[in-house]
C-alpha cells in the first residue's frame, strides 16, 4: 500500500527527519531498554538531542531556538514513536512547556531559561495534576501568596512527566482561592530552589523510561519575574494550549501506531505455525489489511489537524476529537498487532509488548477519552440548538 502523501512537509523536512532517524536509532533505540530498568533518561541525553538540533525547534533565534517550524517537532515526535521511544520527554517539553515561557515570560525570563532548554542543559516539566484533580485543573490546591517580590508556593503534584529530571517546571497553583478557575495562576520553579522536593519515580504499567514524579513545594519562595503573564490567568492560558497540545498526542499516537504495524508485517511473514507462516493465513491478511486503512485514515486525519493548526483554525474541539481518535486508534492497533505475536507478543523483549503497554495512558492523560466525548457533545448538541 502506498503511503499516503505528505504534503505539509518540504524537502527540508524531510532532511531533517533523516537526521532524526538516525539520532533515534544511534542514541535511543540501542539503549531505551537499559532507561526501562533505570526508569529514565539519561541527562547527557537530553544534551546530545540539542547539540543536535531536536529541542523547541519552532523557538525563533531571539528566543535561542533554531527559528523553525512546529513541524520540525512534530517530525522529532514522529521519529520517537516509530522507534517506540516513550522514554525521552523531549514532545512535552518543547511543543507543550516551552510555548508558555514564549507567550507568557518577562524578556529577562526568556532569556534565563530558553536557550538551555533548546541546548538540553535544562529539562522541562509542567505540574497540573494533583492528588483528586484528575483532568479538573480549576480544582487544584497548591497556592501561592504574594510576599513582597516573592511568591510563597506550598502544596503537591503528582504524575508529572520528566518530573525527576526537570530544571524548570511550569506550576499551576491558586493566587486567589476564592476565585475557582479565575485563580489559578502559572509559576515558574526552578529546580534548586529551597522547599522545593522531588517524591518518589512512580512506577507505572508502562513507559517506564519515562521519568514520572511527585513534586513537592513547602514554602518555596518564587520571585514574583517567574509569574507568566498576569496573575490570575492561569486557567486561560492552559486553555489556550490545550488544543496543541492535543494535537502532539495525536502525532505521537499516529506514529507508534504505524510502528507497530510494520513489526507485525515483519513478525508474520517469518514467523510459522502449523508449517506455514502466518502471514499466510487469511485471518492474519484480514486483519493486516484492516489495520493498514485505519491508519492510512489516520494519517490524513491527523496530517489535516496539523495544517488546520498551523493555520490557526484548530479549536478546542478539532483537537479533542483528534485527540480521542488518534489514541482510541493506537490503544486497537497494539492490541491487534499483540494478538497477532501470540505468546511472544506477551513478553516484554518484544517491542509491540511494550508499545501495548506505554498505549493505554495515551486515553488517560492530557484529558481522558471520556472528557473528549463531551467536548465533542457539547459542541455538536449547542450546535444543534442554534
């Protein structure tokens, strides 16, 4: 089947995702096992991915980045997905953390934090989720009382990505707890500062080269210069990215999907079951080449999301529709692809075992399938009623 065109995409991409491949497969592919038991990544990783171009690629050069496109992150996510490398945090902090500092960070703040984060000298987390907050962020407990030129940050996060190697963390907290949702504000911590602590690595069912840690923040003292934006418009500014980065799960799960497949397609035609092989039998072409549309879907589905986004016009529901169908995808392909390994496919030296597993939080985080749907219902019954 030929693959779908790719328009969006010039020849300068594409000589960067070369690039990348090869990076993927030298730095990360030969050794994400190894950051599977160790539970994380490597700092000096991290710095061979910028010194190598891979970091906030679409930061422009004022800001230290590269002055590219977001379709140059977009093509280092894609390259991580078909190496099956759920381990390097480097989606989240260059499409999703890096794009509040740019929008929202005083000059002198940009300029203390950006470049490191495109060099990989400093890593990048952002801390929403709380113990009971789940996916309702207006909900949140930590908060921050202003304190002269100071914030006095205090409470608790949990299941934060890249949370035990993070420098620079981007904290939702409440300035004004009376205010619900109009409260909330976002600070910036940095990793030496004093009352701030790192919990235990939490132990996941999969993506277990992703570091994933519980903060802590007992009177740490924030200057009032790392407040993005103004105080009190947390909750809007959230918002406001939630649509991108939707759309990066979108990427990511469109790209491991794929993978996933060719492993299958690769397994079934050396593997052999009762004197043939099996991709031999009819049930696996069936199932083979039902996959191989649903992808092929998928593709210009989410390909049409990115140019919808890169022009602008991608909305809070474009993205969650997206975001629900893109993970809802890649969670069917990797059981089917399993079941298709047999045995093997349940051990987890197998990649497709793996990728199963690091699956079945893509329809958890960054807003659960079920909170998709009702964006989705929402919008479409309001629409109705106009």
């Amino acid at each position: 089947m030929k693959p779908t065109p790719r328009p969006l995409f010039g020849p300068e991409h594409e000589a960067f995702r070369a690039q990348v491949r090869r990076f993927c497969e030298r730095e990360i592919a030969l050794h994400h096992a190894e950051w599977e038991d160790a539970h994380g990544v490597p700092r000096a990783v991290w710095q061979q991915a910028g010194a190598n171009g891979l970091l906030c690629c679409w930061l422009p050069e004022s800001l230290g980045g590269p002055g590219g496109d977001l379709l140059f992150d977009f093509i280092v996510s894609e390259e991580l997905g078909r190496a099956g490398a759920t381990g390097p945090g480097f989606p989240l902090h260059s499409v999703i953390v890096a794009p509040y500092l740019a929008a929202h960070g005083t000059p002198a703040l940009q300029q203390a934090l950006l470049p490191g984060m495109v060099s990989g000298e400093r890593i990048a987390a952002i801390a929403m989720t709380e113990p009971g907050t789940g996916s309702d962020v207006a909900a949140i407990r930590t908060h921050a009382r202003r304190d002269g030129d100071h914030y006095v940050l205090n409470g608790q996060k949990t299941f934060i990505t890249n949370g035990h190697n993070a420098d620079v963390i981007v904290v939702a907290c409440k300035t004004d707890p009376e205010q619900g949702a109009r409260g909330v504000s976002l600070l910036v911590v940095e990793g030496n500062m004093p009352g701030f602590t790192r919990g235990r690595n939490l132990r996941k069912i999969g993506q277990h080269a992703q570091d994933t840690a519980e903060l802590f923040f007992d009177n740490v003292r924030v200057p009032a210069s790392h407040l993005l934006g103004d105080e009190g418009q947390g909750f809007k500014y959230l918002m406001q990215k939630l649509a991108q980065e939707r759309l990066l799960v979108s990427v990511q799960c469109q790209a491991r999907a794929e993978a996933a497949l060719q492993w299958t397609v690769d397994y079934v035609q050396e593997r052999k079951a009762f004197r043939q092989r099996l991709a031999d039998f009819q049930n696996t072409r069936f199932k083979l080449a039902a996959l191989a549309t649903d992808l092929q879907a998928g593709r210009a589905y989410c390909d049409a999301l990115i140019a919808q986004h890169l022009a602008g016009q991608l909305d809070a529901v474009g993205a969650a529709a997206g975001k629900l169908w893109h993970s809802e995808l890649l969670g069917r392909v990797t059981d089917e692809c399993l079941q298709l390994f047999g045995g093997y496919g349940y051990m987890a030296e197998y990649p497709i075992a793996r990728a199963y597993a690091d699956a079945r939080i893509e329809r958890i985080y960054a807003g659960t399938s079920e909170i998709m749907k009702e964006i989705v219902a929402r919008d479409l019954l309001d629409a109705r009623g106009r």
